[in-house]
C-alpha cells in the first residue's frame, strides 16, 4: 500500500494532471537543460568541424576577451540603463492602464480599450520601424515637417544618439505595457468586491480606494515580475533595438547593448567562443542578481518573494 505523502501516492493520485504538464516539461528538458552542455563553449576555441567535444580547450582566455574589450563599459551600461527605463516605466504604465481598464463601467467601451491598448503588442518590431521611420526621417519625417512649419531646426534623428533613449522607451511602453496590464487587470478582478463597497460606506473617494485597496494588492506581482525583469536585466532586447536602430553606427553610443554587439562580433569575426561566454556571464550575473534583489524582498515582506 502506497503510503500518503510519497512520491508515487502524488503521481498517482494526480496523474492526469502531471500527464498535462508532460509537454511542457519534455520542451524545456529537450531546449533548456540539455543545451546546458553548450557552456562548454564559452571555455573552447571552437571549430565547427570539430564539435563541442573536439575543439581546443582555452580556459577563460573568450572571458577576459570580452572583458578586456575597450567597448565594454558602454555596452554595459546601455543594456543596464536601457532595460531599468523598460522595467520600471513599463511596471508604471502596466499597472495605471490596468487600474484606469477597472475603473470604466461601460462594459464595451471598457472591452474596446483593452483591445485597443493590447495591439500593440502583436506588431513586430520590423513594422514599428517602419512607423518610427515615417516619423522621425530627417528629410519628409511627420516630427520633423512640424518642426519646419513652426519655424525650428530638423531634428536629425538618425544621426543623434541622444534622443534614443526616451523613443526607445516610449515605443517599449506603447508596444507593451498594454501587453503588460493583463495580470495586474486579472488581479484586480480577483479583489473581494465587499472590500471597495465597504470603502464606498465609509465614504472613501474612487482615488482613495485605489490607493488603500487596489494598489496595496498588486504589489505581489508587481514584485514577481520586477524581479523577472531584472533577471533579465544583462540581456539586451535584440529583436527591438536590432530592428529600430540596425547597423547605424552613429546611434550605438547610446544604443549599442550587449546582444548586438555580440551579434556583430559573431557576423564579423565568427568567434562563437566569444559570444557564448557573453551569455554565460549574463546568465551568472542575472542570477546573482535574481537572489539578492529577492533576498532584500524577503527581509522587507516574506510572501512578496520568490523563493
């Protein structure tokens, strides 16, 4: 007799709900931890014709390559500065879309907003380069005829890498934070309604109940996902930046991360040695950085952390 508790009573007795992750569970074995062996790579001077197992042995010599890169410290610091804008623009935005998405009454009007808000998302970045080139071309771009009209000097978006930080997170928050207020919406939804009746009797305004009912009670998956985000926060959006600012190198000042450049380096130099050591010490430092944010959190409020 299976004793409770155990590993087969579990499997067991909740079989047909582990046979549904099954699926999912052979992908990320088969994609994730297998191709853990491609850390090897990182340590090899690798030659195709030779393979994983075949290839010279060079130690830490593709790491310090990287590090004693002259581009490092920029590449650095954009995919650093860049993707702190995203996550917390984006948790701001996600979040006030979600709580404005609660607060219409009007079922359709309401329905037509949460659509509207989350198109954006299903465009790719090829096409959202195309909007932003419509808009921002030195020569018939949409700003820059305004601008002429009024009387000031073109702005030359395409040779000035100053302004690319704010349109890069503009566009980041137009493409995604509708995307992104799904799960705060969901939450809010789950809130007990007697909570914002009860406020209601006590004469609590619709800004008061935000802030003392619904706020207080996104703060969960607010803190899961920042913690996601900076997870991630070494790793540069590549699709985006790629597709938005191409091989333009008067715009990598400001733009270059660590994604693209790796990506030109292995175009150019076909060093995979190189690019697979980058991912590793992304991989090492987004961990790190994975634990200490949640270790902070914990200290501060227990249920708020991941693990």
């Amino acid at each position: 007799m299976r004793k409770k508790g155990s590993v087969i009573y579990e499997l067991t007795k909740n079989k047909a709900l582990y046979l549904m992750t099954l699926p999912g569970i052979i992908f990320f074995f088969i994609f994730d931890y297998i191709t853990y062996i491609g850390i090897i790579i990182a340590f090899q001077d690798f030659d195709y014709s030779k393979g994983i197992f075949g290839s010279k042995f060079v130690g830490l010599r593709n790491i310090r390559f990287v590090i004693e890169s002259g581009d490092l410290p920029r590449i650095v610091f954009n995919t650093l500065y860049l993707n702190l804008l995203f996550i917390f623009t984006g948790l701001i935005f996600s979040i006030g879309i979600a709580v404005l998405l609660n607060e219409i009454t009007n079922p359709i009007y309401r329905k037509v907003s949460q659509s509207v808000s989350i198109l954006p998302h299903f465009l790719s970045w090829t096409v959202v380069a195309m909007f932003l080139l419509t808009l921002c071309s030195p020569e018939s771009g949409l700003i820059n005829k305004v601008l002429k009209s009024m009387g000031l000097e073109p702005i030359n978006f395409y040779g000035d890498p100053r302004p690319w930080p704010l349109l890069l997170t503009i566009l980041r928050i137009w493409k995604g934070a509708g995307w992104g207020s799904i799960i705060y919406l969901a939450t809010i939804t789950g809130i007990d309604p007697e909570l914002f009746e009860a406020a209601r009797i006590d004469g609590a305004s619709r800004l008061q109940c935000i802030r003392y009912i619904t706020l207080p009670e996104l703060k969960q998956p607010a803190i899961l996902l920042t913690l996601m985000g900076l997870g991630n926060i070494f790793k540069g959006d590549f699709g985006m930046i790629y597709a938005l600012v191409g091989d333009n190198s008067l715009l990598f000042p400001t733009t270059d991360v660590i994604d693209t450049y790796v990506f030109r380096a292995l175009r150019q130099l076909n060093d995979v040695g190189m690019s697979a050591a980058v991912g590793l010490m992304q991989s090492i430092v987004g961990f790190i950085l994975v634990v200490i944010v949640n270790t902070l959190v914990k200290r501060i409020d227990e249920e708020a952390a991941i693990f």
